[in-house]
C-alpha cells in the first residue's frame, strides 16, 4: 500500500480512538453530575438574562446572555462551543434549543441559536444553557481524511506524498524582499523560503524569537503576488494574534468564525463586523425583522379555523419565505464581495470548514502553531491550497490528546513534529528578544542545542533590585512541604509553597529601586494549586491592584511577562512528579519571563529526573540556587 495512504488510515484508526474515548470521558462526567454540580463545575449558566437579542448572519437568531456579576464559578464555555439553552418555564411547548457560542467571557456570552426564530419562551424564565459534547472538530477532521485518501492527480495528492516522506518539497529562487526591513537575518532567510517553496516551507520558532514577525512579513510579501492567503492557527487566541498583527500592517483582514475575545477593534476585522458596518446591513436586517414578524403572525392563528383565516396563513409563512430568499440573496452577494476584495483570510483550522469558503482556493495557506495542533486538523484546510507554510515550535505546548491509547500510538506526534528531522530544508529562527539571557541558558541549552542568541541589551535589562538575579531556584527539600491532593479533583497543590511565593513578593517591594512594581505572572501546572494562589491573594491586601496574574502555564502559552514565579508543587517521598514529566510544558514556563524567573520546588522529589537534575546543576553553577530556609531567613 502506498505509504501516504497507509499513514492516512493510521490517523483514522488513531482518531477514531480519541472520539470514543472524548465522547464517554464527556458522558461519564455528566452522568454523575446534579444541576448544581454542573453549574459548579461550568458546565452550566442558570440562571441566565437575556441582555440583547436578534438575528445574526445567515439565517440564525442570537442571545446574549449574561451570568450574575457575583458568580464565582469557571467556566468552560468558549467560542464554537454547542450548546443547548434552555427555559424550565412550564408552559413552554419547545423548551430546548441548541446553539454554537458565538463569544464567551466571565459573565457574559452571546449563542447563535440554529432556528430562524427566537424561541417564545424568551422572557418566561427561568433560563438557562448547558454545555454539549462537541463534535464538530472530530468531524471535520474525518471529511478531511477522506478527502486525503481520495485525492487522485491534484495538490492534496502531491502533499500526502510530501507529508508521508515520500517526496521532499521543492524550491525555487529566493527573491529579493520587498519589505526587508524590521528583520533579522534569520527572520529575512526564512521568509525568502517561504517564497521560494513550491508546496511546503517550515518555520521554526523558539521562544522570544520572533515568529509572529517572520510571518506577518511573509504574508505582506505573498499578498503582493497572490489574491487572498489564507491564514489558520489551532486556537482562536493564535489567530486572532495574527489578525491584529496583519491589519496593523495596513493589510485587508477578514476573520472567519467565532472569536474568544470580543474588543471593538477585533470585532471590526470579523466577517460578520465587516457585514454589519455595510450601508445594506441595515436594509438585510429590516428585512429579516418583517420575515420574523409574517412568520410569527401566520402561527399565532388557532387550531381551528375558516379557510379566510387559512389562506391568510398560507400567505404569511409564503411571504415570510419569500423575504427569508430576499435578505440571503442581499447577505450573500455582500458577503462574497467582502471575501473577494480581503487580501487574508484568517480562521482557527477546525473553521477553514466553513460553507463560505467551499469554493474558495487559496494559492498559500500559513499555518501558526503547527506544533500545537493535531495532523488530522491540518488535513481540513489542506484541500484549499497549493503550498502550505508550517511555524511553531515542538519544543512548546503539544495538542491535548485525551486517549493514552491514541497518544501511545502516534496522534500526539504532530505534523511538524514528525517533519523536522526529515526535511532538508528548515528555517530555524535563532535570535531572541524576550529573556534575560541566564533565564534563557537552560532552555537553549536542552532544546535548543544551544543556537539561540540574545538580541544586544537584553543583558542590560535585569529587574530593577539591588542585587539583580535574573535566575533563581528556591528549594524546598526537607522542609516538609508536602503536596496535597483535593479529593474531589484530583489536583494537586502546595500550600506551604505560597508562602515562599508572598515571601517573595515582599522581598521584591522592599528591594525595587524604582519603586514601581514590574508584570508579575505566577504559575503552575496544576489546576488547584493555581485556584489556592487565586483565593488567597484575592484576602491580602497588599496585592489589591497590583499587575499580578496567576495562570496555569498552558493558560499562558503565547504570553511573556516581566516576572515569572513557577511554583512546581510536586512534594513526596515516592519521587512522582506527574505533569512535571512534560518538559515542553516547563519549556513554557520558563521562557515567559522577562527580567526575572523564580522557579519553587523540592529538588529531593524531582532531582531524580534527568530533566529536572540538570536544571539543579545548572542552577548550583550558576549561584541561582537557594534553599527555601536560606531564602525565609537570610
């Protein structure tokens, strides 16, 4: 069997794992939980008010709804979530619907509802909405596969060829750039390959070193040449980085799908912004309010009723389909002229699937961080183009894979990954401009084979403290602080390690020259330990108002900071660290910060890992270890 085709069926078959194993870790949560326990674990709004509502683009209606301002409780909704809202109104005849989240904060949430009405039971209450199993993703990804395995004599056919290791890519002449300035030589020889590939071109970019750049200039360079690129990234926040990026630049950007972060100025970039801000949004709108007002009208008539009364309902549902056609006919042809006028169109890769772009091909697609997401969603966007240009860093952050099955079996390893040691060409950028060069050291030293370089002055940026250490380890060995486990969780964390972390933060106000408090991030891998930190903060106020934000460290990915304190919590005497055996995740981590990283844990429990065992020698040697009593009491 030809190996492209074998390695396609293999990701069907690994795929295939990793739904069934999605689906019942989804059911098997549900099934146990109450209302209450869903709405404490943010599966759940109830009860919810609605604020806004109305019609959306395309034929659908949309609430916003908004939570008390008092609650408390995570959530997990997002933007692309489905949902199912919902009334517990007894007279309700229909009291469910379900819908996608166009957008979700704290407090507040707006759902595209998929009816073309607004449900009756709209101001009855009590409302609320539950989070579904999403499986739009896995099914986007199977059509995907399917097409890769069908492919026959065309670009998807070439690139299972390229992808399976069959082929290696081709390039042509570099040309000369139009807009060199503002990069790096590395930065300036990788977008030069990108221009030059002729199916397939990889960017690799550590920390600090200036990939979003590398790849805004290679965009602004191919939209000279091309009629629209299209831009993907695994995550909304990802590309929604690159949208600002690119219309900063000057370029005509439109943003496909859901957007997690709704400020005024990204809002304008989406598509349904740029629909909305047309002089014929206005008269689309007024139209679908009369459809919405005729349908309405012609099912308010009684069960039983004389032929007037049933011709003139007849008439209204036929008049409000004749101005549902009317107002799709004006928001098409708007929006197909908003699309063939943008020079980038950007979307997450789950949303590269969406029906406006079925037609649509693309000379380039830009994939950003490629080493976060998994090989099959990149297949989705894939039959839309003809050269695919892959950046991001296997040395970050993987994708999450639920089944251990799956991951064993090969679905963890993602596309870039796989390709970084077959391909003969490879644009490593190897400048940094984030990090104090003794917090880069380890790091360039592990991953990096120590070819990373500091930009000139970083040296020349410590905090500003009496006694500048850009680098510390506080350890807590034979201190006895032991980690905890919350039993209802799972998760663990570290009381006693937050006392160092405050320990800290007080050392740092009595010794800041500047007297001007630096960005100060704390993070962890574990979830309760982040959730500890959060709640007591919140009760001293000595912190009231300060720039400090407590994160999980894959919450922070794609953040830097002046001041990172990682708190590790592992502390036992059985030498488990857990999370902790992801060097990429610490790899995360320690490349947020800026001027300063303070790294706490318990070198008795970790020093056994070869990892974390250099990281203890490269600290000793560096003077950048403290004990945790040296640190309290001197």
């Amino acid at each position: 069997m030809d190996p492209g085709i074998q390695h396609i069926h293999h990701l069907q078959r690994l795929l295939a794992i990793e739904k069934k194993a999605d689906l019942t870790t989804w059911q098997e949560k549900v099934r146990r939980m109450s209302g209450d326990d869903r709405v404490r674990h943010g599966l759940t709004w109830k009860p919810v008010q609605v604020i806004k509502s109305g019609f959306a683009m395309g034929d659908k209606a949309f609430v916003t709804l908004q939570r008390s301002v008092h609650h408390r409780y995570d959530s997990q909704f997002k933007a692309g979530s489905p949902v199912m809202f919902f009334t517990e109104a007894t007279m309700a005849k229909r009291n469910r619907i379900s819908g996608v989240v166009h957008y979700a904060t704290e407090q507040r949430m707006q759902v595209i509802l998929n009816t073309e009405d607004l449900p009756e039971w709209l101001h009855l209450g009590p409302l609320g909405i539950d989070l579904e199993f999403d499986n739009r993703t896995y099914t986007e990804m199977e059509k995907a596969l399917v097409r890769g395995l069908e492919a026959r004599g065309n670009a998807l056919a070439d690139f299972r060829q390229i992808l399976s290791g069959q082929q290696q890519p081709a390039f042509g002449t570099a040309p000369d750039l139009t807009h060199p300035e503002g990069l790096n030589h590395t930065q300036a020889n990788a977008v030069r390959g990108i221009l030059a590939a002729a199916e397939l071109a990889l960017v690799h970019g550590p920390p600090g070193t200036g990939k979003t750049t590398t790849l805004v200039a290679a965009i602004r360079e191919l939209v000279a040449h091309e009629r629209t690129v299209l831009v993907c990234a695994a995550s909304n926040t990802a590309t929604d980085v690159l949208t600002e990026r690119l219309a900063a630049q000057g370029l005509n950007v439109v943003r496909i799908g859901h957007i997690s972060r709704v400020d005024e100025h990204l809002l304008d970039l989406t598509l349904d912004g740029r629909v909305a801000a047309h002089p014929d949004s206005r008269e689309i709108k007024k139209v679908k309010i009369k459809a919405a007002q005729a349908r309405k009208k012609a099912g308010a008539y009684k069960r039983t009723f004389d032929a007037d009364a049933r011709a003139d309902r007849r008439d209204g549902y036929k008049e409000a389909r004749e101005l549902m056609d009317w107002a799709r006919h004006m928001e098409t042809r708007l929006v197909e002229q908003i699309l063939d006028s943008a020079q980038v169109i950007c979307t997450t890769l789950t949303g590269a699937a969406h029906s406006l772009l079925d037609k649509r091909r693309f000379s380039t697609l830009v994939v950003d961080e490629a080493a976060q997401a998994l090989e099959p969603a990149i297949w989705i966007p894939l039959s839309k183009v003809d050269r695919l240009i892959l950046a991001g860093d296997p040395h970050q952050l993987p994708p999450t894979v639920k089944s251990s099955e799956a991951a064993r079996e090969g679905l963890k390893m993602t596309l870039m990954e796989r390709l970084l040691p077959s391909l003969a060409h490879v644009h490593l950028l190897t400048i940094q401009y984030r990090m104090h060069p003794a917090i880069m050291a380890f790091s360039n030293a592990w991953f990096y084979q120590d070819q990373l370089l500091s930009a000139e002055g970083l040296e020349d940026r410590p905090l500003p403290v009496s006694v500048p250490r850009p680098l510390l380890f506080i350890d807590t060995a034979g201190c006895g602080f032991e980690e905890k486990i919350n039993p209802e969780t799972k998760s663990r964390y570290n009381p006693d390690e937050y006392v160092l972390i405050t320990c800290h933060l007080e050392s740092l106000r009595q010794d800041l020259i500047e007297k001007e408090w630096p960005e100060i991030a704390i993070l962890s891998p574990y979830r309760e330990q982040v959730e500890y930190i959060e709640e007591e903060i919140l009760k001293d106020e000595h912190y009231n108002g300060l720039p400090i934000r407590v994160q999980t460290i894959d919450g922070f990915q794609g953040q830097e900071t002046d001041v990172v304190i990682l708190s590790l919590v592992r502390s036992n005497t059985r030498s488990e660290i857990g999370f902790l055996q992801d060097y990429r995740r610490m790899n995360v981590a320690m490349t947020r910060a800026q001027r300063q990283l303070v790294v706490i844990g318990d070198s008795a429990t970790i020093g056994g890992d070869p990892f974390y065992a250099q990281f203890l020698d490269h600290c000793q040697e560096t003077g950048a270890w403290k004990s945790a009593w040296e640190y309290v009491n001197g």
